[in-house]
C-alpha cells in the first residue's frame, strides 16, 4: 500500500517535504482490531506538532494521521460490532487501558497509557490502516468520507471543548482563533445553543469574514475588546498571546478553555506578562483539553447527523500531503483540510 511516513523531527521552514512517499504492507491485524480501508483523512495541526517535535516523540518511522474514514474489509476474531462493509472512523484515541481510575470513569482521555492514533500507534496517511474496534465509531449514512473526516478531530476535540466551557443558553461564547475546529464548534454552539451570542477573535482577516459568513455576532483582532465580556472562550490557536488577551475579555467567573495539544513557543509563554488583576481576578479560570474520549466522538458524531452539520472542506491527494501541512503552517486555513482517496 501506499503511506507517507515521518522518520524524524523537522523544522517546517527549512524543510518543505517532512513525509515520504513509501511502498509498505498492508497491516496485519489483531483480535481486538479491524483493517480499514481509508477513504479520507482530515489534516490537523497537531501534525505539525508532530513533525517539529512539540508532542511527545513517536516510534519513528509511524504514518500520521488521526480524522480516518474507511470501510471495514476484514474483522479480528474478537470483534463483534463491525462487519465488512462498514463505513468507520477512528479519531486521536487509539486506544487506553480500560483499567485506570480514569478509564473506570469514563476519563480514558487522561489514562496514562493513552495510546494516540496517528503518532503511538499508525494513522491514516495511508491506503490501510489497522484500528481498535472498541474505539472506532460508526459513520452515518449522511456523510461522505470526505465529509466526516474533519469531525473526528477537530468536530469532536472540539465538542469537548464546547462542554467543558460550560454555557448555558444565551451565554456569550468567544473563539480566539477560527479554523477548522472552531468553525464546528460555531456551528455545534448554534444548533445547542440558539439564544447564545458568538464573538471570534483571529489575526486573519479572512477567518473573521468566515466567521461572520457562519453567524458570528461580532468579529475582530486578537488584541481587540469584543462588544461584550464573554462568559466562555474557547481558544483554538498555537500560540500563547491570544491566551493572555482572551482572559481580558471574560465576564468574572469566566471560563477560558484551551483547545490545544501544545503552544508553539514556551519561551514566550515565560515572558508573556499576566496581571492578576486584569487577567486573573474575579475568579476567572483557564481549563486545558486533554485529548479526547471515545464518548465524545460517539456523541458529536450523531449530534453532527442530528443537526446536518456540513464542514468546509479543502480536498488534496495522498501525494500533496506536504503541501496542505504547510499552507496549514502559513494560517492557509478556511476550514479543515482533507486527504481523499478516490
């Protein structure tokens, strides 16, 4: 089968082409495990992550790639709930102990032995790819492949995010940053939320033109005061600025929740200058996502079929892999980028 593979770290502005284009064999699969095979695969920023070294390291060489939509061709003897045919998805959780008080607590998005799709174990940047059935969901009959893709990442990080901030109905939601996650997550807050109010902030004037095209109350900078103080925000970006001015924009006991695996710059982080009184005070709080549980992508993919939510989608083929991460990298973002296999 055709894959392209990471064998290393790189730096995105030296190195233009991070993944090769290899020949390999089709995985073998386990008991517990079905083989798919890939129709699409979303493109997400923790790719990025990947290749310039701010996740933790994978088994070099590993096939990236964790928004996987496929048909089922073969079953382990284990497994029950699929058959050839199926048409699946596998988001970032590969898989996690199922022992852990976390896992015991439907929390597997913090077991220890959390095992991430696409870097522990090989994603979907490949014509096959072998997946946990356990943690593989469903695609309803809805979506295409290319459709559903982004949903498993950045629909279902997302929706993980949108929970964990807490509105309620006719809140203030904030997004700082709006690509591919926070343009669902708009959406999603819609639909769940209809009395809400949704104010973006994004460096790039195209993001806030999209988001206005989708509904957004009120666009601007990063740096800028929205209208009103908001009771949430939901901070999608790499980069740790928008942190600091987001906790400037939140009511008092306002929630600010970082929908990031990792900032780009921890030197910038230490030097970033926090004012208790202006960013902290009144009981304001900053909540990390943690990856996601399989609850999650159950739960967002049927709210997504509910609701008939469609994402923006750029395609691109196997091949141009490398190019769609770096236009991702240069903010080339409206919507979620998509690998297909057609």
């Amino acid at each position: 089968m055709k894959a392209m593979i990471l064998d290393g770290i790189y730096d995105l502005k030296e190195e233009t082409s991070p993944l090769q284009l290899v020949e390999i064999a089709v995985p073998e699969i386990k008991n517990d495990e079905i083989l798919i095979q890939v129709q699409a695969c979303g493109i997400c920023h923790t790719e990025l992550d990947e290749i310039e070294g701010r996740t933790p390291p994978p088994q070099y060489p590993v096939i990236p790639g964790h928004q996987v939509v496929g048909e089922v061709i073969k079953t382990g003897a284990n497994v029950d709930e699929f058959l050839p045919g199926d048409i699946v998805g596998v988001a970032w959780i590969f898989s996690a102990c199922g022992k852990c008080e976390w896992c015991q607590s439907g929390l597997e998005n913090l077991c220890p032995d959390f095992i991430a799709t696409g870097r522990d174990a090989n994603g979907g940047y490949a014509e096959y790819m072998a997946a946990k059935a356990d943690f593989t969901v469903k695609i309803p009959d809805f979506y295409s492949a290319i459709q559903a893709a982004p949903l498993l990442c950045a629909g279902a990080v997302g929706y993980r995010s949108l929970k964990l901030a807490g509105i309620s109905n006719g809140d203030y939601l904030g997004f700082t940053g709006f690509g591919a996650s926070a343009h669902l997550v708009l959406k999603t807050a819609q639909y769940l939320y209809p009395e809400s109010h949704f104010q973006v902030f994004a460096r790039n004037p195209d993001e806030r033109e999209f988001a206005l095209s989708l509904g957004a109350d009120w666009a601007g900078d990063t740096s800028d005061r929205s209208p009103e103080p908001c009771h949430a925000i939901i901070d999608t970006t790499p980069v740790w600025k928008p942190v600091v001015e987001a906790l400037s924009n939140l009511k008092p006991g306002g929630r600010l929740v970082i929908n990031a695996i990792r900032k780009e710059s921890h030197d910038q982080g230490q030097l970033l200058k926090i004012k208790y009184e202006e960013h902290l005070w009144q009981e304001k709080e900053i909540k990390s996502v943690a990856n996601v549980t399989i609850s999650d992508v159950r739960e967002f993919i049927a709210i997504s079929a509910e609701m008939k939510l469609l994402p923006a989608v750029t395609e691109y083929p196997l091949e141009k892999a490398n190019e769609a991460l770096l236009e991702l990298k240069v903010g080339s973002i409206r919507g979620a980028k998509v690998i297909s296999f057609k």
